[in-house]
C-alpha cells in the first residue's frame, strides 16, 4: 500500500541549526566544573581509612559550595582529627601487644567502634564531629592503657599471693595471673619472675604438702628435706623458707628435750660425766636457755650430796670400825667443805669425845712406863673410868680397857731383877743404888727405865739399859768390863 503525502507534509520545514554562542557558553561551565574538581576538592577531602567509592558521594561532594573560611576551618578539623588519629594509631597497637582482648576486650570494642564512627564522619565532610569522635575513643582507649597498667599490677599481687599460699586451688590462680601479665607485659622482668615461679609452684606444693604430712607424723628429718627440696625449687618462696626454718627450729627442739631428758636420766642414776655432757649439749643448742644453767646446777648440787653421803658413810664405817681418829678426819673436811652440814655437825661432838679417848689410851698402851710419872697414872685411871663408862663398848674399846687396866696395875708392881757379873766389875744401878762387885745379885725394881753402868781399871766402862714393865725379865742382865783399853 503506498501512502500519499499529508498535505500538512507537503512541504516539510528543515531544522534550525544551533548557534555557535551556545556551545562555547556550555563548553565554559564544563571547564569551570572540571577547575573546581582539580583544585579545590583536594584540600577539603582527605583519603579515610575506609575509602568510599561511590558515585553519589563524588557528585555530592563535587556539588557542595565551600567558602574560604569554611574550608580553613574543615583544614583545621581535618589535621587534628589525623593528629588524634596518629595517637589512636600508637596506643591501639599498644593494648593489641598487651592481649587487649584478654582482659578488656568489650571495652576495647566499644573504642573501636567509636573509630569506625569517626572515620565515617571524616568521609562525610564531618571533621568536628569526627573529631570529637576520636577524642572521645581516644579517652577510651587511655583509659584502657592505665586499666592494663592496674590490671597487671593486681595480676602480679594476685599471682606472688598464690604462689605463695601454694595451695592446689591456687594454682590455677598463679597460672592465670601470669598469663595476663606475660599478655600484658611480656618482657617485664616482674612478669618473667612471676612466669618462673608459677612453672615451678606444681613441685613446690608436692613438697611442701608431703613436708607437712611428715611433720604431722613427728618425721622431722625427712620433713626438713621435703621443705629443703620445696625452697631450692624456688628460692624466693616465703612459706617454703618458714617451713624450713620451723622445721629446723623443731628439731632443735627435740634435740634439745633429748640431750635434757637423757642428762636428767643420767642425774637421776648419779652418773655426773654423762649428764653434764648431755646437758652441755642442750646448751649448745640454747645456750641462753635458763633450763640448761638450772640443770647443770642441779649436776653439781647432786653429785655434792652424792660425794656428802658417800663419805658420811665412809666416816659411820670407820666409827663401827672405831677408827675415830679416821672418821673425825672425815667430818672436819666436810665441815669445810660445806659448814651447813647438820649431821656431820651432829656425829663430830660424839667421834671428837670417842677419837680423844681413844688417842689418850693408846697413847699409855703405847708407853706404859709413863705411869712411872703419878699425874701420868692418875689420868689413866680417869681414862679408865670414862672408858669403862661407855655404854656401847665396841671391841677395840674393849680390848684397850682390858689393857689399860693391866698396864695400870703392872705400874705398881714390882718385880724381882737379877744381875750377873765378873765379880770383878764395879756395878752401880743408877737413881737405886751402888751395888759394887758381885758374880749374881738380885733387886726388887718396879716398872720403868733403868741404866746400869760397870767400870774396870783396865777396861772400858760399859752401859746396860733394861725396861721393866710389871713382868718377870727372861733372862738375868749381865753387866761386866771385858774390852781392855
């Protein structure tokens, strides 16, 4: 089907050409756009941390109208928010050294999301707001910074207060308190120390647990080494060193209450050289212990009784014995000794009476002719009589009165004397008589010391001297000059 032209068609209108003014004003503004893009949007938008790509932000961006004192202002806000963020920077990569999200991890969040926020305002244009954004993150996270700082001291309290109670239920404490702190501060010498111990704590609480399951049982020495081997795991352990130390000053103990039960042991059997050797041991352990000065005393005090008793017998034995002169003896050196002495004091009045009488009779016994001298016969006869006097008469005492008595009666006896002579010696018995010459003669002599003397013309004198003593002599006496000169 062919279609004829419209009449409104017939004579169509050509189009009307643009004019060249229009263009070159259209080309303008586009240069101006393009002027603006180049030089004025660099200073006012700076690279975020998170760039934004999109195209409405561009054109949005493009299409703001900045005036100069605004875009100083944004500049300023721009620079301080690059500033805080460079601070931002520093300490955020401080707490993440420090396990940050080991012990504060929400908050940490919290500033970081903060951060985000800021960047966002930074993206838009938003400087002040972002500004007060990063500051108030900043605060955060300083805050944080002096939390770990506290964080790690409590840490290092909590983990040396374990370590050092050493108990099964602590140590997961001491464990925790040092991962926090290595976390915290790793190269701390501190946090190190703390790390160290706690490796160590597992063996220290074995021993000191079986050091005190010992002493509970009175096994002191193996206690001792058990807290030994508990202090040399960690030498700085507190309650490992008092252990020890108890433990030493326990079995000082005991040894001192061993030395002192067996030095009184040994007092109580009267053996001096043992128990002062056990006490002198106890002293020195305590050597100011007043118990050690008081026993030794009591050493010295019992063996004085001892050695008392010992010679009070001694000297009793000699009285049975009636050796009193002997026990007199005795009594006087323990008088001196030790003049309190009542029973010495006592027997020394009876044995000084017995050992007087007792020298005075043996005395006359010893010399009977002394009787010769009447004073001399007369004390006999009153040492026979308190002799005889005595009740309790021993057999010596006996023995001596009979002889007393017998020599005093031989003293006045006399007794016939025969002489024999050559009957060519002149004889004289001095203070009797001159008896001259004679073969035999006999004189009736009482007892007592004679001299008889003989001279010859020719011959040496000689000098007989016989005793009488109240007996007939056995024999005659011969006095005769037979040396010639």
């Amino acid at each position: 089907m062919r279609f004829k032209p419209s009449p409104m068609n017939k004579h169509p209108v050509p189009p009307h050409p643009q004019p060249a003014n229009t263009q070159k004003i259209i080309i303008g503004i586009l240069l101006l756009v393009a002027g603006l893009v180049i030089l004025v949007l660099p200073n006012l938008v700076s690279k975020p941390w998170i760039a934004d790509t999109s195209e409405s932000a561009t054109i949005g961006a493009a299409k703001t109208m900045v005036t100069p004192s605004t875009a100083a202002e944004k500049t300023q806000y721009r620079q301080s928010s690059q500033t805080v963020l460079a601070t931002i920077i520093a300490v955020r990569d401080r707490l993440n050294s420090q396990g940050i999200e080991l012990w504060a991890d929400f908050e940490y969040r919290q500033a970081m999301a903060l951060i985000e926020l800021g960047d966002e305002q930074y993206i838009q244009g938003n400087y002040g707001a972002s500004l007060e954004t990063y500051k108030q993150s900043l605060g955060q996270l300083s805050n944080l910074e002096q939390l770990g700082q506290a964080r790690l001291a409590q840490a290092l309290t909590d983990g040396l207060n374990a370590i050092e109670n050493a108990s099964p239920a602590d140590l997961s404490i001491a464990e925790d308190a040092a991962q926090l702190a290595v976390a915290i501060a790793p190269n701390s010498s501190q946090t190190q120390n703390l790390a160290q111990r706690t490796a160590l704590l597992p063996q220290v609480i074995e021993r000191l647990q079986a050091g005190d399951r010992l002493l509970a049982s009175k096994q002191f020495e193996a206690a001792r080494r058990a807290y030994q081997q508990a202090a040399n795991q960690d030498g700085q352990h507190l309650k490992a060193s008092a252990a020890l130390d108890s433990i030493e000053k326990t079995i000082i103990g005991e040894r001192f209450r061993d030395y002192m039960s067996a030095g009184f042991k040994a007092l109580d059997q009267d053996k001096f050289v043992a128990a002062n050797q056990a006490f002198n041991n106890a002293g020195s352990l305590y050597n100011s212990d007043p118990a050690v000065a008081k026993a030794l005393s009591q050493v010295r005090t019992r063996r004085s009784q001892v050695a008392v008793s010992l010679k009070m017998e001694e000297a009793i034995g000699y009285e049975k014995k009636e050796l009193w002169s002997t026990a007199l003896e005795i009594y006087q050196s323990l008088l001196l000794t030790d003049p309190s002495l009542t029973e010495a004091k006592i027997r020394i009045i009876s044995v000084s009476v017995r050992a007087n009488l007792d020298n005075q009779i043996n005395g006359i016994l010893a010399d009977p002719l002394k009787l010769a001298s009447s004073r001399v016969y007369r004390e006999a006869q009153k040492l026979l009589q308190d002799a005889m006097s005595i009740n309790m008469q021993g057999p010596l005492l006996s023995r001596q009165i009979t002889d007393l008595d017998t020599v005093l009666r031989q003293s006045r006896t006399a007794v016939k004397v025969v002489l024999q002579s050559d009957n060519l010696t002149d004889v004289t018995l001095f203070r009797v008589k001159q008896l001259g010459t004679f073969e035999r003669t006999s004189v009736t002599l009482k007892p007592g010391r004679y001299v008889a003397a003989g001279k010859r013309l020719g011959f040496k004198d000689v000098r007989i001297e016989f005793t009488i003593t109240g007996q007939p002599l056995p024999a005659p006496i011969l006095v005769s000059c037979t040396d010639a000169i």
